[in-house]
C-alpha cells in the first residue's frame, strides 16, 4: 500500500529520526513541513522527501495545502506526525513575551489542529493514522512551562476525543505518544537556562538519561 507520511518538523531532532525510519520503506513518501531542511534531506528526490516551507507560527499558506493535495490524492495512506514544537517561553508567565506566547499557540495547537481539519476532509477516502508527539510535561506543573505543558495538555485531550469521535471508522486512528527525554535542541535550550527544575535536566544530560533521537523514533513508531 502506497504510504505518504506527513511530519511537521522533520528537520531535526525526532522528526529527522522519524523521517529517516520511513526514508527505508519502500512505496512511502515524505513530506516535511517546518522553516529549515536538513543539508542530507536536500540531496533526496523529490519523489521521495519533499520539503514544505513553512512557518507554523504564521497562517498556513495557500501553497501548503495545495501541496499537500497534490500528494494526498496518489497514496493509500496518509500518516500525520504532529511533531514540531518549541518549548518558549521558557520563563515566568509574567515575564513572557506576548510574541512567544503567540508562536507557542500557533505551532504547539493551531496549526496543527488546522492541519488536521484540512487532511480529515480527505477521511473518507484514505486510511488515516494521526500521531501527536506528546510530552510526560502535559501531566506535571513545571515552573517556567506554563505555555509548553499546557499546550501538550491540549493536543493530548484534542486527539482522546478524535479518538472518540472516529471509534467506529476502523481506517482513522488517533494516538498520543510520549516519546521521553531526548537528547535533541529543545533540552539543550532547557539545559540553558535557569528555572526549579534546571538541574534536573542538566543531571539527565551528564547521567547519559537521554534517549537518543533514533531510540526515540524507534520507540514511537514501534507503538504505531
Ligand atoms: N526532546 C525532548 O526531550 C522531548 C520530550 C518529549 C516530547 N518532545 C517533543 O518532540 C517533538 C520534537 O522535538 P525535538 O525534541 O525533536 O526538538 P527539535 O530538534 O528542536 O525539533 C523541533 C522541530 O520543530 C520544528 N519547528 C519549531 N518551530 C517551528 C516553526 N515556527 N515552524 C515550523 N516548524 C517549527 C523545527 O523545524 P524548523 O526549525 O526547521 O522550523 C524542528 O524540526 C516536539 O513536539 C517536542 O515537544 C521532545
């Protein structure tokens, strides 16, 4: 079965993992969606890794969707990794930029949430596998967190209820997962600066705690 595996923020981290775990399927094409590409996902053919640039802080552009259009209609099935995401404002909620807080809404909730309103259109056609990468923080009240873990609270009660929703439509499915503590940019930002639980994640760093991004892709795809 032809598969298209749409992953916002596949540049780096998890996401380039993921992407590199589907780049050695057979009839499986991805597409990334996020700002930078990596210089290795540059060299591949387009038929196998296409690029879309864009800015999930700003509104979705007219040549996303028709890009993803183009591609939706030539596969069987569609899986959606909800993966980009940014841990700023890492500060006190007072002291946060209200541009920060804008770009965390944006990128952690609205735009992937009108992602998966723009792809469920095509849900009576396709099988459709929605993962929303997750984070242990939507359960716990860090300090300094209060847009990251909230918006990880939301994505994560947005997808039980699509869950819900779609219970009887055996070819849509919905899952959540925490991939765990990863050794990619956002714990070197958090490693950075200084808040309760800084020291936390800098042990977790100098203990060798971190899963690596492969482990973790591995770890989420497994549960797929
Ligand atoms: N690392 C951890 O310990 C950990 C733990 C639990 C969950 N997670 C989750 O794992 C996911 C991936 O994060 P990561 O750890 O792999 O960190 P990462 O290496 O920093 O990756 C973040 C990805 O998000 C994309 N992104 C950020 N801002 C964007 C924007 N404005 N527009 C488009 N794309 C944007 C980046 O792409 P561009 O810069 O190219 O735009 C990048 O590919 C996130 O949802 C994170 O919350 C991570």
């Amino acid at each position: 079965m032809k598969k298209l595996i749409i992953i916002t923020g596949a540049s780096s981290g998890l996401g380039e993992a993921i992407s590199e775990h589907y780049l050695r399927e057979e009839e499986c094409k991805i597409i990334s969606i996020s700002r930078r590409v990596s210089k290795k996902q540059e060299q591949l053919s387009t038929d196998k890794f296409q690029f879309i640039s864009q800015d999930l802080s700003g509104q979705l552009k007219k040549q996303t969707l028709s890009a993803l259009e183009e591609n939706i209609n030539n596969y069987d099935e569609i899986i959606f990794f909800n993966n980009a995401g940014t841990i700023e404002p890492l500060s006190e909620f007072k002291n946060s930029s209200k541009k920060l807080i804008h770009n965390a809404l944006m990128i952690n909730i609205n735009t992937p949430i009108e992602l998966i309103h723009f792809l469920l259109s095509y849900s009576e056609l396709k099988k459709m596998k929605f993962i929303n990468i997750s984070s242990g923080a939507y359960k716990q009240s860090i300090e300094n967190w209060s847009i990251y873990s909230s918006c990880k609270a939301f994505t994560f009660r947005f997808f039980e209820i699509l869950k819900a929703e779609f219970s009887t439509q055996n070819q849509i499915s919905f899952i959540s997962i925490d991939p765990g503590v990863i050794d990619t940019n956002i714990q070197d930002t958090i490693r950075e600066r200084s808040f309760p639980m800084g020291e936390y994640f800098r042990s977790l760093k100098s203990n060798n705690q971190l899963r690596s991004a492969t482990e973790a892709a591995a770890f989420v795809i497994n549960q797929i």
